[in-house]
C-alpha cells in the first residue's frame, strides 16, 4: 500500500471516526504520540504547510494505519481499562 493510500486509511478510521473513544485510544497511544510529536514538529518547521500527515515517512504511515485498525477493531472496554488505570497509578 501507497503512502497516499495509507494516509487516507489513517484519516477515514481516525479522523472521520466519530467515535471519541477511538479517537483517544489512538491518539494516546505511546508510538502513536511519539510520531505525532516529530509529525507536529516538522509541520511547524514548514510553516504549517499541508498537515501533520503529510511529514510521515512510509514506515511511520505504516504503525499509523496498524494502530488505527487495531483500536477501531478494540473493545472500548480495553481503552476504558487503561485509562483507569492509568489513573490509580498515577
């Protein structure tokens, strides 16, 4: 699959998701997080050009879009776990 491809997976299971829990468990994820952060930061370096997505090697858009099934496929309970606990531990 095409980076362009990717991309528009990444967007349709995510960002068209209107499902915030998904949205959430996605977004929070650890792998996720870090690569937004570089995505985040070299968007800013262009000058806000395109989108955060558009800064994405292949490999990124690949755990991007494997993370994206996976939690729109995940019980929300899964999510809802880690929060709570998350939580407790502080």
């Amino acid at each position: 699959m095409g980076s362009e491809e990717l991309k528009r997976k990444i967007i349709s299971i995510i960002e068209e998701n209107k499902d915030p829990i998904v949205k959430a468990a996605f977004y929070s994820d650890e792998k996720v997080s870090e690569i937004m952060r570089r995505l985040l930061s070299e968007w800013e370096k262009s000058g806000y050009k395109g989108s955060p997505i558009d800064y994405a090697t292949i490999d990124e858009l690949r755990v991007l879009a494997d993370k994206a099934e996976f939690y729109r496929d995940a019980p929300r309970e899964l999510y809802l776990r880690k929060l709570l606990r998350e939580s407790i531990e502080g």
